[in-house]
C-alpha cells in the first residue's frame, strides 16, 4: 500500500509545481497523425474550462448524429477526438527534430 502512495505522488508531483505555469489544451483525433493545440497558453483551470467546453461540443454532435440515425437521415461518421490540457512544457507530438 505504502508503494502505491509513494508512486501516485512521484507521478502527480511535477503537475503540482506547474500548476501556476502557462497550461495549453490539446486535441488529438484516433486515427490520425499527431496533436494540435486547441487554444493558447492559460492558466490550469482556464485550461480545464476549455477542455471541458471541447468535450461538449464533441458530445453535442454525437447526440444530434444519434437524433439524425434515429430518424434515418444519413450522417458522416466523425473521428472521435481526444482532449487533454497539458503545461506548455510538454508537447504531445513529441520531441522536434533537429
């Protein structure tokens, strides 16, 4: 029990010290290729706000495709997209290339 502490505070701890730094919410459709940043740097919970926002709107058009199907309207299917605010010190696509 001791080790599961230890190891959910090591992994938890750097995202305490950043929690004032600049935060950026990122999205990342399955299926494709890399991330892209969704807004600019924000504080964490401005950052959490537009995440959530994101999530919304993505829920939103799944409803109205639902509705659509239901009343046998033909839809485009859509990637599901991943969304996840991170401090500006990490970048989800990676390490740049020199």
């Amino acid at each position: 029990m001791k080790i599961i502490v230890v190891v959910v505070g090591l992994v938890f701890a750097p995202l305490q010290v950043c929690a004032e730094c600049a935060w950026v919410p990122w999205g990342s459709t399955i299926g494709s290729k890399g991330s892209t940043a969704l807004g600019g740097m924000k504080t964490l919970p401005d950052g959490q706000r537009e995440q959530k926002t994101w999530e919304n709107r993505q829920n939103a058009t799944y409803q109205a495709m639902n509705q659509a199907l239901s009343k046998g309207q033909t839809v485009t299917p859509m990637a599901p997209t991943v969304f996840v605010c991170l401090p500006d010190t990490v970048d989800p696509r990676g390490p740049k290339g020199r």
